[in-house]
C-alpha cells in the first residue's frame, strides 16, 4: 500500500463488508501491539506502566482526555474548582 493517499485508503476500507473492517481492524491492533511490545524493553518501568493504563483505557472504550480536560480533571481532583 506504499504511496497510497488516506483517501484511497478510506474508499478501499468503505468498500469492505463489516466482518471483514472487523478483520483488519483486529490485524491493525495485533500488528500495533507487536510494534509497541519490541519498544516496551527499551522502555523505563514507569514508561512501561503508563503504556499499559492507556492500552486498559483505550480497550475499555472511555475515551481518552485531550490537554484541556485533562487540566480540568486534575483540578477537579485538586480541589480546585
């Protein structure tokens, strides 16, 4: 798929049944997470930890905060609102 714009990429994707999305979307994940598991041990401990949160986060479906809400929420926890 080397050269091929986002665009194409989308049309080719619309053009799969849903099993098949389903299907390449598992592969995607699986490929992503063979990625991630060779840098994990060029990783520190704690670099490592947060890696896994954000992975029992983004599989748990809550989506994730952007900066804004992210200073909102730790100012909530602070006591500062």
């Amino acid at each position: 798929m080397t050269g091929m714009t986002l665009d194409q990429l989308k049309h080719l994707t619309d053009m799969l049944s849903p099993a098949d999305k389903a299907r390449l979307i598992d592969d995607l994940i699986a490929r992503l997470a063979t990625e991630i598991a060779s840098t994990e041990a060029q990783e520190s401990p704690l670099g490592q930890r947060l890696r896994s949160i954000r992975a029992e986060i983004v599989a748990s479906g809550v989506p994730l905060l952007d900066r804004t809400s992210l200073a909102a929420e730790v100012a909530e926890r602070r006591g500062e609102r």
